[in-house]
C-alpha cells in the first residue's frame, strides 16, 4: 500500500503551519494604521490606549496587552509616557526619536531590561 504523501514537502503531514498567512498580516497592518492616529486637540501625537494596540499589531505583537515582550513606540513624536500600566511583562521598550523631556511613568515595569 502506497503511503499518503504530505501536501507540503517541508512539512511532515498533519503539521500546522503557524507563519502567518500574507493576506492576514497585511490586513492587521491595516487595522493598525486606522488605529494608531491618536492625537491631542493641537495635533501632537498621544501614547494613547488604541495607539499602544496599534504599534503592537503593527510588529506583529498581540491585542492583549499583558502577551507583549517588545513595544516599538519610536519615531512617534510622542511628548509623554503614558498608558504602559497594562504592559507589566515588558521587556524591551522603544521610544527613541521621539519628543520626550522626561523618562518617567515605567517603575511598574519590573521585567523591562532594555530601554531604547
């Protein structure tokens, strides 16, 4: 009897595939980019709540905010450091090039081991 062969040759049969497909990364990108266009009332970007999701959807990060180990947040424009509260198992966090006068607002972010 002739064995079944696998509908990919990389992958042994019955294997999931857990890239994700093109079509799905591209609509998240999307999303993303409706969603991370928060500003203040003179036009100055806002670390806000949905802009925060936004980066994370953007770099393949998840919704839920606790899952992020990376945040890229640079080449924001950003004045302040805001809304990471919910973002207790960071790790690596990126906010350069953007407007900050102070680093502030991260001391409840006990796993954070690198600041960019």
């Amino acid at each position: 009897k002739q064995q079944a062969r696998p509908l990919h040759p990389a992958r042994p049969a019955g294997a999931v595939a857990l890239a994700m497909h093109p079509s799905l990364r591209t609509m998240r990108k999307w999303h993303a980019d409706r969603m991370e266009r928060s500003e203040d009332t003179t036009g100055v970007p806002v670390m806000s709540p949905t802009a925060i999701t936004a980066a994370c959807l953007r770099h393949d990060g998840y919704e839920s905010p606790e899952l992020n180990e990376t945040l890229y947040l640079h080449f924001r424009g950003f004045l302040r450091i805001q809304n990471l509260e919910p973002y207790t198992e960071l790790r690596a966090l990126f906010l350069e090039s953007n407007s900050l006068q102070r680093i502030e607002g991260l001391s409840h972010l006990t796993s954070l081991r690198a600041l960019f």
